[in-house]
C-alpha cells in the first residue's frame, strides 16, 4: 500500500514538474520572440535612418552639379550674345515688352511664397506649408504665362525668332527665354509633386528632404532669372 502511495506521489510529482518546465520555456520562447521584435525593429529603424541620411548626402550633391551645369549652360549663351554684339553690324536694339519686368516680380514673389512654405514645413504646419506651395505654383504658372506675352508683344514690334526680320538679338532672346521656361516647368512639376506629398504628411521637420530640394532648385531659378533679366537690360 505505501508502495502505490509512492508511486502515485511521484507521478504527481513529475507531472507537476513537467508543467513547470512547459510554463517556464514557454515564457522563455515569447520573451526571446518578443526580443528577436523589437531587436528587429531596432534594426529596421537604423537602417531606414542610414538611407535616409545617405539619400540626402547624394541627393543634394547631384541637384547642385545639376544647377552648376545648367548655370553654365546660361553663361554660355550670355557669352554667346556679348561675342555676337560686338561683330554684329546688324545687332538692333528693341524696347523689352513690359511683361518682362512684370515676370520678373512675379518669380521674386514665388520666391518668398517658397520660403514660408519650407518655414511651415520645420514648424510640422503642413497645412499652411501646403498652402504657400500652391501659391508658388500659380505664381509659376503665372510666370510661365507672362513669357507667352513677352513673345507676344515682340512679335507685333516685328521682332521674329527667326525668318527675314530676325536678329542674332533677337534670336538669342527667345533662345534663352524658351529654356529658362522648359526648365522652370520642371520646376512646377516638381512643386506640383512636393505639395501633394506635403497635403499627405509625407514632411515634417525631421524628415523633409524632398521640400529642401525642391526649394533650393526654385530659388536658382529665381536667381537665373534675376541674373538673364538684368543681363537683357544692359545688353539690350
């Protein structure tokens, strides 16, 4: 009889021994998954961090050789009309329409709508961010549109891109006109693209590279601008 006792009590014993054990590296499995989580987590975070600093150390560097390229591009055509000037018997001189000079304010205002926009960004007020960038827009748009007026208005004073009543003059100021707005259309492209991110949250002041850049490259063209509209007022 003690012997049956024994024996049962042993078996308690083990069973409860083996439930223990159960218990224990169960809790010791989830506790190690819960670990290899989060260690995962961590892991994903770092490198989303690396890519994000690596992709804006190369990001800016390429928009800069982009505008330093296009910048000599425009100094090229510059040097060009000042080389043509100066052994051109046939170089005129025409009155710039007037919405040259209304352009010209209308970019310098994006200019500062831009700004705000990028300010608004860094204070995490992507509604208000969002709001200047479509001003920037419409003002670019704006631009754009003077400079079918400026075409216009040269036109009815007979001054002709090419053809008989055509000038190295006047050639080269429809030339650098036409790609100055090719590039400023990118421009628009690339605010069009940027405020449809920012409406989506896609900025903050931790994470707002794509606005940056976007910025940097409207304020060149600005500055372009600036520079060719007092190089046509002097050399014109």
């Amino acid at each position: 009889m003690q012997k049956q006792y024994l024996i049962i009590f042993i078996l308690v014993i083990v069973v409860i021994s083996f439930y223990l054990i159960k218990r224990y590296l169960s809790k010791f499995s989830q506790k190690k998954s819960e670990n290899k989580s989060e260690s995962l987590k961590i892991s994903k975070e770092i490198i989303e961090r690396d890519l994000s600093y690596h992709k804006s150390k190369s990001a800016k560097p390429m928009l800069w050789i982009s505008m330093i390229s296009m910048a000599m591009l425009f100094a090229g055509f510059t040097s060009a009309i000042i080389v043509s000037k100066g052994g051109n018997e046939n170089w005129i001189h025409f009155d710039i329409p007037i919405w040259f000079y209304i352009s010209t304010i209308v970019i310098l205002v994006s200019s500062f709508s831009m700004h705000f926009a990028k300010k608004f960004i860094q204070k995490n007020n992507n509604k208000s961010a969002f709001n200047f960038l479509l001003i920037t827009i419409l003002l670019g748009l704006l631009f754009a549109l003077s400079q079918f007026f400026v075409w216009k208005e040269l036109v009815g004073l007979d001054v002709y891109f090419t053809g008989d009543n055509s000038t190295a003059a006047s050639s080269f100021f429809y030339l650098i006109i036409a790609v100055h707005l090719f590039h400023l259309l990118g421009g628009i492209i690339a605010l069009i693209v940027t405020a449809i991110k920012t409406a989506s949250n896609k900025y903050s002041s931790k994470d707002m590279l794509g606005i940056e850049l976007c910025a940097i490259f409207w304020h060149f063209l600005d500055i372009l601008w600036v520079y060719l509209f007092l190089f046509f007022l002097y050399i014109l």
